[in-house]
C-alpha cells in the first residue's frame, strides 16, 4: 500500500495549496501558506423517488457540489494581498495582489491546486485541481489563541481534475 501523508516541514512531502486568478493565464499562483486542516468534499446530490411496483424508495446520483475547506493561521500579505486588494481596479492583477479577502470580497473567480503530499513508499503525489470561488472567511482571535486563525472555503464549479 501507498498510504498518503503529509509531512509537515518536509518540502516534498508537505501539502501544498496553489491559488492564481483565473482570468490571469500568466499568473503563477500564490501559495497559502499555515494551513492547519483541509477537506476536500466531493458530494454528490441524489434524486429519490418511489414507485407501485417497489417495496424500497429508488435513487440515482445527480451533480456534484465539490468544495475545499480548510483553517488558516492568517499572514498579512496572503490575507490582505501585496497590492491593494481592497479595490477590484486594474492594478489588481494576480492572486497574490488580491489576497484571500481581496478575493473573496471582489468575487474573483480562482484557479487551484492543491498537493496531497507524497506516498509512504516515496513515489510521485498526487493533485487535486480546479477552479471556483474563496468564500467562508471569518478571522477570529481569542486571548486563548492569541493569532488570526480563518475557517476558508473553495466553492468549487464544475469538476476536480486530479493529475
């Protein structure tokens, strides 16, 4: 078995979050760093019906609604953006100048990728692709945990390509 794992602190094998503006082909893509948790939902809608002749409800996968959810320690440039990513102006040209709010709030619509992390057998990790919306932001501090930490979510449209 090929048990995949993320190795926190090791370059290869560590998860890795890429985030670039869809409508910015030469954008390269803004790494999110602190990632603290993640999931990938893949959940399909089902349509249920029933019928005279069965004795059980009958049931039939529809569309997906995919999404990536994940808690953040916040880092002022990737939150607030190395531009002003206040303004959804034409200054404003990469992931990276937006930042995670300037995103979310401009409703840009992203490009992302995210590394599962490398096999327990060292071979070549996998990665989960696609494009949609950041949404979900709600920063919080505590005297108990004494840093910005954010619950972040990437609502996917359309499907995960997986490379």
């Amino acid at each position: 078995m090929a048990y995949i794992y993320p190795a926190p602190g090791v370059a290869s094998a560590e998860t890795i979050l890429t985030i670039s503006q869809a409508s910015n082909g030469s954008d390269t893509g803004m790494v999110v760093p602190a990632l603290q948790d993640i999931t990938v939902n893949a959940a399909n809608d089902v349509f249920t019906w029933t019928q005279l002749d069965e004795t059980a409800k009958l049931q039939i996968a529809t569309t997906s609604t995919n999404s990536i959810s994940m808690n953040i320690v916040l880092d002022q440039s990737t939150f607030f953006g190395t531009g002003d990513g206040a303004d959804a102006g034409s200054d404003v040209n990469t992931a990276a100048e937006h930042g995670l709010f300037g995103l979310s709030s401009n409703k840009v619509k992203i490009n992302f990728s995210l590394y599962l992390g490398d096999t327990d057998s060292g071979g070549s990790g996998k990665t989960i692709s696609g494009s949609g919306y950041v949404t979900g932001l709600a920063p919080t501090v505590s005297a108990d945990a004494p840093v910005w930490v954010s619950p972040i979510t990437i609502t996917v449209t359309g499907e995960y390509t997986v490379a």
